[in-house]
C-alpha cells in the first residue's frame, strides 16, 4: 500500500470519527468556545428600587418575602432574631442591619393601616370580617415598631389592585381605591409593581433573600 493511500484513509477515518461525534452530541466545542467569550450576567437596576441601595445596612442586606398570614408570627420573630443574633453572637449592631419586608399575595393587606382594615376587613376576610391590623394594632410587636427600627416595607400592587377591584365592584372607581390604599400605608412602607418584582430587584441589590411563607 502507497503512503499516499494509507494517508487518505487516515484523513477519512478521522472525519468519520467527527461525524459519528457529532451525530451524537458530542461535539460542542464551538459553542462552548462562543460561550466563554460571553460577558459574564449582569441584572439590570431600576432607578424606582434606588432607594433599596440607598438603606443603612453596610454589614448585612436581608430582604423577607410573606405571601401568607398564618406566617406573620414567624415574620415578627425572624425580624427580632436578625438583629439579635447579629448583635450578640458577631457584634453588628442594627444601623449596619438592612432589612426589608414584602408583604404579597394574601398578605399583602398587612401593609395597610387600620383606616383600611375598619372599611374593608369584610373583604379582605369574610370569615373573621377583621377591623384592625392585628400586626400593627392592640399588644402585638407593632409593624410600626419594627418601621421604627430601620425596616422598610414593600406591598404588592398587583395583589392591591385584584382586592380594590373586588371592593369596587362591577362598574366602581377601583384607581379610587388604590389611591386610597396608597394613603395609607403603614410607616416605612411602599407600594410596588409587583411584590415578586421588588423581591427579584432586591436580591439583585445585594439582599439575601429569606421566603417566610
């Protein structure tokens, strides 16, 4: 046999070992050469979430994410638990502590204050058809209290607007009953888009996330 022919049988051998690579997908150098010229990920930031970059907070960034009221015990006790765990056991005292809470889905009412919960408590719960916000009303830690700490609250509202429709009614002014929830908030707090958005935006701020429930 001629080195000539001993060498065209090499090359096609060769490219019938790539063939057979490719066929099954094996070969993927390519891409993944394309892929490590790719510019690493960077979340885009929002200039309405500026203000989340701008809390106190130079040690510790936590964002807590309730979707539920049976969970707003655990949401009270996990707040104290942050700020005292910090300090006693690392020496981070609380104004290096930034922390927020979303209130969305069903619990989203609890951003509200009594004002709203006396006028409507029959809608936001029909079985209990409350008048104040237990978390921040009567001899429970107040909401208030942890505002008072440097705790900033995001309310969803996507979840406000599904509520104000409902109490509107077929045919109401439910924008009148948005600007009326907007006015009254509890301390500290603001209304979002969306709560899961502001939780997104969060942790693209630096806040480690914590799901209360």
């Amino acid at each position: 046999m001629s080195k000539h022919t001993r060498t065209r049988r090499s090359v096609l051998a060769g490219l019938g070992a790539v063939a057979a690579a490719g066929a099954a997908g094996t070969v993927a150098a390519p891409v993944a050469e394309a892929q490590s010229n790719t510019a690493p990920f960077a979340p885009a930031l929002f200039e309405p979430d500026a203000w989340m970059s701008a809390m106190r907070g130079s040690k510790q960034r936590v964002i807590l994410d309730v979707e539920s009221p049976e969970r707003m015990p655990d949401l009270v006790r996990f707040v104290g638990n942050i700020f005292a765990a910090h300090k006693s056991g690392y020496g981070v005292d609380e104004g290096d502590i930034a922390i927020i809470v979303c209130f969305r889905h069903a619990a989203t009412p609890f951003g509200y204050t009594d004002a709203i919960w006396s006028k409507y408590g029959k809608t936001i719960d029909a079985k209990n058809a409350p008048v104040t916000n237990i978390y921040n009303s009567g001899e429970r830690m107040q909401l208030s209290d942890i505002a008072k700490r440097g705790v900033q609250f995001i309310v969803c509202a996507t979840a406000s607007r599904g509520l104000a429709t409902r109490i509107a009614g077929q045919g109401g002014d439910v924008e009148a009953v948005m600007k009326e929830f907007g006015a009254n908030l509890i301390p500290s707090a603001r209304l979002v888009p969306a709560g899961i958005v502001g939780v997104i935006h969060a942790q693209n701020r630096g806040f480690a996330l914590i799901h209360v429930g």
